[in-house]
C-alpha cells in the first residue's frame, strides 16, 4: 500500500460491531518504495489485505442479496465460536419466502417493476458498484458470484477479562472478531483470496490446525489475523485465536445453543434476511469492570451508579430481525423481560387514539404515563448515588404536592403532530384517571405562573370554547426568550413572534398543546372524526398488533411538508436535483407503525414500514 493509507483504515479491534464494512479502499494497490518503517508498512499490509477481502465482499452481497432464494438455516451460525457476545448476520440468499417478498416491495420502486428481469438487472447493479468500488479491477458476476453463497455474519467474543487490558495498542491481541462467508467453491474461493492478498502485498504464510490450512498474516503489534476455508462451505477471517475456535466448531459450534443465543433465535417469528444477537448484560457488566480497571476512582463510582439502577431494568440479551414482506420492510426485536419492569405490561388498545385528530401526521403513545414515572422514581429511589438529583426533584414535585399529584393522576397518553390546517402544530393528550386531581394540578401551575411569570414578561390568559377553558400561557417574544438564555442563543438567527403554550382539562382528557388552535383541534374529535377510526391507521394497527404503546408517522405527508417548506428556501439546483434523482423512490413510502408488547417472559416490539 501507499504511504496515503492511514492506520484509522485498517480494521482495528476496537470499534468492532456488528458490520463488517472496513473503510478502507476496495482495490489491491501494488505496493512502491516507501520510507515508513517496517512494521508500519507490514501493519498496513495484511490490514489492507483484509479490507480488501471485507469490502469487496460485503459491497458485492449489498445487491446480491436479491439474487437467489435458499433453506432459512445459516450454515455460518455453525462456525461461531463458543461464548460470542455479539453475533449479526446478513441472509443474502434469502432464504424461505424472502426472495418473493423482496421482489414484491422492490416493484414499488422505479427501475424494478419487470419481475422477469429482476436478477439480470441486479446483476448490472452490482456489478458497476463492484467495478466502480474497486477502480475496475474487480467484477461481481465475473469474481465474486462465482463462489459466494450468499451468507455473511460477523461476531464479536468471548470477552477478555477487563483487568486483564491495559490501555496501549497490546491490548487489542486480547479482543476476538470474526467474519464469516458461505461459499459455494472453495477453489474458486481460495483462488480469489489469494490474488487479493498478493495484489495488496501483504506479508502471509501458512499452518495447518486441525486438518485445516490457515493463511495467517504477519504479526502487528503483537496480534496475529487468519484467513481459512471449513468443509468447503465456509470462509472465515479474524484474529487467529477466534479463526482456530471456528474450526473446532467443525460446523457444529455450541454459540447456538448456549441459553441466550437459543432463546432469541426460538423467538424468531419467519424467515429474515438480517438477524443480530447482543449478550447485552454481559457486556454492560464487562463495561463497568472495565471502568474499574482503568481508572478505579472514576469507573467504580459510575459502575456502582449503572449496577445500582440501570442493570435491574436491562434484559440479559436483546435480537434483533429485519425481513420483508411484499408491501412492507419489518423491523423486529425481543429481549427477555429484566429484574425490574419498568412501564406498561398489559397489551391492550389505547382509548387516547380516540381524541387524535385523523389529520395527525405523527401520533405515538403509552400506556400508564403516571405509573410508569413513578415506577421510575421508585427504582432510582432504590440508589444512593442518585440521592442528590432526587432531593432536588422532590423539592420540586412538592411545590405542586409531590408525584401523586403531579402526575399519578395521567393514564394513556400520545404525543402528536397534526397538519391539518396547513402549518403543522402538536402537543400531548394524556387520558385522566382522575379528573380532579388533575383539575387541581393545572389550576395550582396557572397561579404559579401568575405570580412569577409577570417579571418576565410571561402572561396567561383564559378563553372559552365549545364549554371548555383553554388557558394560554404566553411566553413572549422568542428572540427576546434567546436573548435571556444569553450565549450563542442570543445571537442566533430566530423567527419573531410570541410562543405560546395552551392547555384545557376537559372530561377524561388533558391536552398541552404548541397553541389553541391544537387544543380546539383535539377538543373538535371525536371517536368518529379521530385517527381511532381511520381506515388507514387501523389496517396499520391491527398489523403491528396490540401492545403497550403504538407509533404512527404518514410518511407521505411529513415529505410532502417537508417539500413545501422547501419550497422559495432551498437552493433551486438542489430542489431539481431532489425531484429528479431522489424523490421518485421516496413517493413509494406510505406510512410506518410500531407497537411494543410483552409476551411471557419476553418483551417484543415491531417497526412496519410500508409502500404503496
């Protein structure tokens, strides 16, 4: 490699994560006469030799995923070795029903609406991505579809012991990563492989470990990279320890088995073209010892801070899928319910849809607001180190009579954004469960901010409508507002005008809304005239199923007002270039839905989006 390659583009063991994306160049450069020193350049070599191999992979399996069809089984789930804590997996074979879904939601879009030709054109695709990636010196159909079979993973795992690291470069021989490919040809495979490192001038030799031949790269730091070939179905490239754990799997490793990767791979719902498992209270764990290790004073407090509260509320795992279905992307995940459960556990429909305008362009709600604070409060109450905030809170809480009456009176309740009269406006509806105490809590904050607010400039003012008082908190002038926050807000660039805040408690609903208009809009709805009974959202909801709260966002309508605030504001070339170039395959998105539900002991939650 030239001296231009940087050591922040090799792969480095310590931003591993669930890609296998290296951002470094896609093309082998014959290396020239450099005056680096040795082991930098040999450190650049075979970390070029795997980008090349990564890259060139992963940038070819981006569209070929499209390709062909195949049994829901990984094969290279088989090679993981044992004790991963962080597994991702890319089914670009698409398996089971995948291939036709996919082909479905892709003929919504300009270019791919002749099934017939669909793998051809795919083809063409990759290949100028493939070409263009590696300066023309690489061909999908001609280099890589030859012997890739279409499943990529990458894993990160077992964990060294965190007082075992020291903070310098030595300590990245002790992390583990693998790359994981299923391959077709195994000759054609190790053919190719060979020609990258060669091209990339990368220092390699070769040992046998188990009955398999290991091309192992030259020692960096003192860390070792391997590339292998197991049983002819799969390549795996990483550091040599995890390269010869993946052998003595022989393709039948335990990680799938071990009782949190079985749990969430059972709780797959079909078949998936992206999959990705975290061993997250096991990594937060090591994380909080790793604190402790490296600077005893500082981690040891913020370990006892997130072991004395967070911990007790995260699950002991968490997967994730992503699958398509033929009108729609599916985003899924599960996780095992923790120690301490925070928020709504009944999955059940919500009644505050009921009072959403049917012109909300973004409406999402939750079950039991005021029990899910004080839920909260409850835990952090449970933790010394968060003593300090809380006193505070609590002097706070007790100017309007502590947490019952501040908010232990708020049932369901869904943030929103309407559009209806043309600029849009938002707020929340909370659902009361007692409408007195409620009542009394606004009532107590008007005189509050009759009392204090007149010093600075803030008014309130009541109005009737339809038998309801609105009350509307004026804030006054906003560039007078940033100029009291004082720094570069006073010197910022803001709108003029008065900001406004408006509130009404009316039967079993309180509304807080960015103006009147939003809570005469919401007072106006009826269960009829709401989102409850629009035909679009309720096909939507009864998709993602009920659950402990629900998103909706018209997609739709929030571009379509993007747009037209564009419009006399953007640049008109890159209002062109948008319309041309952009915008045609934004129109096929409808609409996305998301629900959250606890089934069993597992907490799930699902992200639909959908195309027309």
């Amino acid at each position: 490699m030239t001296d231009e390659l940087e050591p922040g583009m090799a792969p480095s063991s310590t931003d591993l994560g669930p890609s296998i994306a290296v951002s470094a160049p896609l093309t082998p450069v014959v290396p020239v006469a450099s005056t680096a020193p040795a082991h930098r350049r040999g450190r650049l070599r075979w970390a070029a030799a795997i980008a090349i191999i990564a890259l060139v992979v992963g940038t070819s399996a981006a569209v070929a995923a499209l390709l062909t069809g195949s049994s829901s089984g990984a094969t290279v789930l088989g090679y993981v070795p044992d004790h991963t804590i962080v597994y991702a997996e890319v089914r670009l074979d698409l398996p089971g029903d995948q291939r036709r879904a996919v082909g479905s939601f892709l003929s919504k879009f300009p270019g791919f609406h002749d099934q017939a030709a669909l793998e051809s054109k795919l083809d063409q695709v990759l290949d100028d991505l493939v070409k263009g990636a590696s300066k023309g010196n690489q061909s999908y159909t001609t280099d890589v579809k030859p012997w890739f079979d279409g499943e990529l993973a990458f894993s990160v795992g077992p964990l060294p012991p965190a007082a075992s690291l020291v903070p310098d470069k030595s300590s990245m021989r002790a992390f583990r990563a693998l790359a994981l490919v299923s391959i077709k040809d195994a000759q054609a495979a190790q053919a190719w492989f060979d020609a990258a490192v060669a091209k990339s001038g990368a220092t390699t030799t070769t040992e046998t470990y188990a009955g398999a031949t290991l091309t192992v790269f030259s020692e960096t730091d003192g860390a070792r990279a391997a590339f292998a070939l197991l049983g002819g179905k799969v390549a795996v490239l990483g550091d040599i320890v995890s390269v010869k754990a993946a052998v003595d799997t022989k393709g039948s490793g335990g990680f799938a088995n071990e009782p949190g990767p079985k749990a969430a791979l059972d709780s797959a719902s079909g078949d998936h073209v992206g999959f990705v498992y975290v061993g997250l209270r096991e990594l937060v764990d090591w994380s909080s010892d790793l604190g402790k290790a490296v600077s005893p004073k500082v981690g040891g407090a913020a370990g006892a801070a997130l072991n004395g509260s967070m911990v007790k509320v995260l699950p002991a795992w968490t997967a994730y899928w992503l699958r398509f279905e033929s009108d729609a992307l599916v985003m899924e995940a599960t996780a095992p319910r923790p120690d301490v459960i925070i928020g709504p556990t009944e999955n059940r429909t919500s009644s505050v849809f009921e009072h959403v305008p049917a012109t909300a362009i973004v409406a999402a709600s939750r079950h039991d607001l005021g029990k899910s604070l004080k839920q909260l409060l409850d835990l952090y109450r449970s933790d010394p180190s968060a003593k300090p905030i809380l006193d505070r809170l609590d002097q706070a809480l007790g100017l309007v009579g502590g947490p019952d009456t501040a908010f232990g009176w708020a049932g369901d309740a869904a943030i929103v954004v309407e559009a209806g009269a043309g600029a849009p406006e938002g707020g929340l509806i909370v659902a009361t469960t007692d409408h007195a105490a409620a009542e009394g809590l606004f009532t107590a904050l008007r005189t509050f901010i009759a009392l204090g607010g007149g010093a600075q400039g803030i008014t309130t003012h009541d109005e009737t409508y339809n038998g309801t008082t609105i009350t509307v908190v004026d804030l006054g002038d906003l560039g007078r507002l940033s100029g009291m926050a004082g720094g570069a807000a006073s010197g910022s660039v803001l709108p003029s005008g008065h900001v406004e805040i408006a509130y009404a408690v009316s039967g079993d609903i309180v509304v807080i809304g960015s103006g009147p208009g939003f809570v005469k809009q919401v007072l106006d709805t009826t269960k009829a005239t709401s989102l409850a009974s629009s035909e679009r959202y309720v096909k939507l909801a009864q998709r993602a199923g009920t659950g402990t709260g629900t998103t909706y966002v018209d997609i739709s309508a929030v571009r379509e007002l993007v747009e037209k605030a564009a419009i006399g504001v953007a640049d008109p070339i890159a209002i062109a270039r948008y319309e041309k170039d952009l915008k045609p395959f934004l129109i096929p998105f409808d609409a996305m839905i998301a629900s959250g539900s606890v089934s069993g002991d597992l907490s799930r939650s699902v992200v639909i989006v959908t195309v027309k």
